[in-house]
C-alpha cells in the first residue's frame, strides 16, 4: 500500500504520520510498524498499540505490554 505521495505506508499509515509518532510512554521513543500483528510498537517500552481503520491509537490505556524478553527481540528485528 502506498500514501498520496507514493511512499510506503505501513499498517494503512501515510509516510508522513510515521515521520512524527512517537510512543505516549515518558521517553517519548520512536515507534515502529510490525505487519504481523497489525499493531504499532514502541522502540523503547514495547509496548504495541492497536491501529482501527487507519487510525493508531495511541493511549497507554489502549496500549498491550510485551511478555517478558520480547521487548529486546522486536529491537533487534527493526
């Protein structure tokens, strides 16, 4: 899928949103898409937030925790 400018978007998010969404955590990290799931995922915390119709939802109350030591794993494949 790509956006109106021709770039990639992952998980139905334009280029452009990737280039500003961080994660709501307290360092404010940089998040990454993971195709597999369809979530969005801190580089930071690892925690993953849903995306609906396009949209990500980024509320820490809407936000999933890693099970323990999956949080390096997801690092290391980005």
């Amino acid at each position: 899928m790509t956006d109106l400018t021709g770039r990639p978007a992952s998980l139905g998010i334009s280029a452009d949103l990737w280039e500003i969404l961080a994660c709501p955590c307290p360092a404010h990290a940089p998040v990454v898409p993971d195709e597999a799931t369809g979530r969005i995922v801190c580089t930071e915390c690892g925690r993953s937030f849903p995306v609906r119709d396009g949209i990500p939802v980024m509320l820490l109350d809407e936000a999933t925790l890693p099970p323990d030591g999956v949080q390096g794993d997801l690092l290391a494949e980005g």
